[in-house]
C-alpha cells in the first residue's frame, strides 16, 4: 500500500512547534516561587533599559541567564544583583518581567527583589518597601538627531514640542514643567517610545541619563538632550532602589550590602555597562534588516515557536471546551423536577464564564490570573501552564457559543430520528450532531486559532517569551525597532498564512472528492436488457 505522505506545510508546522517545545520552553518547568528555595535570590528586571538591564545572546561581560530562556542579562542593575546575591550567600537568577508587572511579581512572590532602575515614589511605597539608594540619576530629553529640536538647551526650547515618558513613572509628571509643551500619552515602555520619536508620532521622549546615554550611542538617529535648567525634581524622585515586599527582612540586608559600594564603584560600574551594552560603538550599517535577522534569528525562532505552540495547545483545549459547554446548553430542560433544577443551574454557571471571558479582554485576564491567584488564593502557577489556561478558557468561551450555533443549524428531523430509534441526547450528540457540528465550525475553529497566535502577543504581560516578547527584547538590543517589528511581521504572517492552508486542506479531505465512482463489489444499475434476461 501507498504511504501518504505529510504536507510541506503540516511539517513546517510540526518543527515550529518542536522548537517552541524543545528550546522556547527551557526552564520554565522549573520555575519557582520566591519563597520555595532560600539558596536563590529572584531578582525582577525588564532586561529592556540600557544600560541598566539589557537582554544579550551569550554570558560576555559577566551577563547572568534569563530565568526560562536561553538567553542573558547584562547591565548596571544585573552588577548590583550580582553583588547583593553573592553577599548572600545566594545563587542569582534574573527574571525577565514586564515593568507594569514588576510591583504585582514581587508582592505575589514571584521574584524576591526588584532591581530595575526603579525609583522609591510615595505611590510605589504604598505597595513595597525600599532599601537605600543605589544610584542617583539625572533627567534628559531625548530628540531625533536631525529634528527640530537637535539644538535645545533648556526646558523653554520645547515649548511645543510633543513629549511624552514611560507610563507609571514621574518621568511622565516633570512634562507639566514645560511651558507651552503639548504631552502626549504616557507609553508603556521604551521600544514603544523609540519606535513613536523615529515615525514622528513625538519630538521626545523624558528619560534618566545613562538610558538617553546608551540611545545616542547606540543609534544615531537618537541625540540626548541635556538641559542647562532641568526639572525640578524630589529627592526621592531621581533616586533608584532595590524593590523588596513590605517587611522583608531583606531591606536591612541589602542596605548593608549597598554601604559598601563607593560612589566611585557605582560610577565605574556605570560606566562600564554603557560601554558594554551590545549595540554599544558599533559601526552603523546600511542593511540592519538582514544584520537583525543574522543576530538574532535563535530569539525570533523560539519566540515564533513558543507563539505557535501555546495557541495550537490553546485552541484544541478551547475547542474540547467549546463542545462540551455547547453540548451541555443544548440538554432539553424539562417542565419540572430536580432535573430542571440542576439544568438550569448548571446553564446560568456556564452562562457566566461565557460571558466573562468574552467581555474582558485576554490581556487583563492575564494579569488577575497569574498575579491574582498568588495575591488571593496563594496558587503560584507557572507561566507556561498560566498562558495554556489563559488562552484555552478564553477560545472555549468564545467555540462554546460557536458550536451552539453549529448544534442549532443541524436540522431537527434529526434529532427526531435519533430519538426515534431509542437513542438518547448523549448518544445523538456523539453519533449524529457533533461529527456534522465539527465539520461545520471547522472555519470558525480556523479563524480561532488564526486570533490566537496574534492575541498570545498579550502575554508578554507575564513574561512569556513569545514573539512578540523576543522582539521587544531584540529592539531593546540593536536599536532599530521598525527592522525589528518588521521581520517578527513577516514570522506572524508566515504563521497565520501557513495555518490557513492547512486548515484549507483538512477542509477539503473532510469533504471528500466532488465526484464518486464506486468500485469493486459494488451494486450495478440494470438495463432493461439485463432485466430481461432475469426473467
């Protein structure tokens, strides 16, 4: 017998997914809480601000791995962590976090400290505690190199310019200072501000000095503005901390730690990470598309295999979600008894989680179930078992009404039938409704899957490496974020394009040929001739 063989396209999906298992998922079975292993300091970083934290592709300059991920950390902060771990007496680990989830990582118990270059404001202090300072930082605008306001000196030479800061931060507040200056909305870190300044969506963006530093060397399109008059600023404001939870212990051990280092050492270490960041005194080239994609390819691969493999898994629980909740809706609900009663129950419950997670949007979903099940119930799910569950119970809300509709399209003569030959609904359903149901919705399925690989980019919200994570952190490196976001374009397009023709082809060997010919023992339509001879 003939063996079939596997379509191109089914194998480049399958290897996809081989890599998002293999490589994009290295250490997150392993993922811990804070509090589960004393020998070990989590420290949260977004490994996306140079030259306080930066993700790079090996160990050079002393870079410390990226807790579940290939790659490292290097920077200013990774330096200070280094020593406060080995002082002690822990092994370090760096994880790789959000900035908007850093507060909710460290007091969920993910991470044991935060050292981001953040600074101890009287809203964050709400929330956690902070050690002494470990750096002081001065504030700077950041302008296009060739743009109108190159030439600025002092606060007044913006007067109309459009400004704007990294949201949650007083970066955003100090734009007030400026006469005339028209602030745009806060971002939410600074890829999106980089990315906005080189389109012309804004003329600058406020940042501390080392990070307008790190820009202009890295890219020449930027230039960093240093301002004769400046902001005016609290103390507390250009301070930046160790992040620690409310009464922990480790305040006391790190304000020690942190005594020790001289001004002069901070300035060195300053210094030399600036100096080492990795798109740091390189000579600029005129083809940075192909140069990102040499570099990087590795962390745009796992990230396009990580992308692909969480809403494969996602979309095929989703849909065994879908058509047991659709089935389940469809259950004849009696006149009267307990049977109507648990029915009708059972009915409202799954109206509710139906109506939930469609309303709400995955992003936010994401967020009240990773942190928020640690804060209120003290479950502490791992990130790649939060993201399948996020993405499955949101495609099956979404599939559960979908098939309702595919049940309610099958016509009722048949059910009739069913019924009349002494089957059951759970019978009906298996046999007769749900075979022609899944045939049926198998567009719709498609076009789940299709929303899911694009909607996973939401999980950078709890530091899933996918795609659009990898991407950030790649931009982050070299600079130039337009060639970035391009070539991880053209990975979501080659995605999305590759599952549809798929999904085009199981459409077709579903439906079978347009024409049958019978063949072997099969029944001959008579002529009148052959009737004849019958008789």
């Amino acid at each position: 017998m003939k063996k079939k063989r596997i379509p191109v396209l089914i194998r480049l999906l399958l290897a996809m997914t081989i890599i998002g298992l293999t490589r994009g998922m290295t250490g997150y079975a392993a993922e811990t809480t804070a509090d589960s292993d004393s020998d070990v300091f989590r420290v949260g970083m977004e490994a996306d601000y140079a030259p306080f934290n930066w993700t790079q592709m090996d160990d050079s300059n002393g870079a410390i791995p990226l807790s579940g991920s290939s790659e490292y950390a290097g920077g200013y902060d990774v330096e200070i962590a280094k020593k406060i771990a080995a002082e002690l007496g822990k092994e370090l680990e760096v994880v790789k976090t959000e900035w908007d989830g850093l507060v909710p990582a460290l007091t969920s118990g993910k991470v044991d400290a935060i050292i981001a270059g953040m600074s101890p404001t009287e809203e964050r202090k709400e929330s956690i505690d902070f050690t002494d300072t470990y750096y002081t930082s001065q504030l700077v605008i950041v302008v296009e190199s060739d743009g109108t306001y190159a030439d600025a000196s002092c606060l007044a030479d913006f007067n109309g310019a459009k400004l704007t800061a990294q949201l949650n931060t007083f970066h955003y507040t100090v734009i007030d200072q400026i006469d005339g200056v028209v602030k745009e909305k806060a971002m939410d870190n600074f890829s999106a501000m980089r990315v906005a300044l080189e389109s012309g969506m804004i003329d600058g963006y406020v940042s501390e000095r080392p990070e307008g530093m790190s820009a202009s060397s890295a890219n020449s399109n930027y230039k960093m503005v240093e301002l004769t008059d400046g902001f005016v600023t609290n103390e507390e404001d250009t301070a930046i901390a160790v992040g620690v939870q409310k009464g922990s212990e480790l305040k006391d051990e790190i304000n020690e730690i942190l005594a020790n280092i001289s001004e002069d050492e901070k300035t060195d270490l300053m210094d030399e990470a600036i100096a080492n960041q990795p798109a740091s005194g390189e000579e600029e080239t005129t083809n940075w598309l192909v140069r990102i994609v040499k570099e990087n390819w590795p962390m745009f691969l796992r990230g396009a295999g990580m992308t692909l493999y969480i809403s494969m898994i996602g979309t095929m629980i989703g849909t065994i979600i879908g058509l047991l909740v659709g089935a389940i809706r469809t259950i004849p609900v009696p006149k009267r008894g307990a049977r109507r009663i648990v029915l009708k129950v059972i009915g409202w419950i799954l109206n509710v989680y139906i109506e939930v997670f469609r309303g709400t949007p995955m992003i936010v979903q994401a967020m009240v179930i990773y942190y928020g099940s640690a804060l209120a119930f003290d479950i502490n799910l791992n990130r790649i078992v939060a993201a399948f569950f996020i993405v499955s119970i949101n495609t099956g809300a979404y599939m559960s009404e979908i098939v309702r509709g595919g049940i309610i399209s099958i016509d009722k003569g048949q059910f009739e039938a069913a019924q009349a030959i002494g089957m059951n609904h759970v019978q009906t359903m298996k046999n007769v409704v749900l075979p022609q149901v899944i045939r049926n919705i198998l567009p719709a399925t498609g076009n789940e899957f299709v929303i899911n690989i694009k909607d996973t980019s939401v999980l950078n919200v709890i530091s899933v490496t996918e795609l659009y994570f990898q991407t950030k952190s790649i931009a982050g490196i070299n600079f130039h974020y337009f060639e970035s976001f391009f070539v991880a374009c053209v990975l979501y397009f080659v995605m999305t394009f590759t599952v549809t023709r798929i999904l085009r082809y199981l459409e077709r060997r579903i439906d079978g040929a347009d024409n049958y010919n019978m063949t072997g023992n099969q029944m001959q339509v008579l002529k009148p001739e052959d009737i004849s001879k019958i008789n």
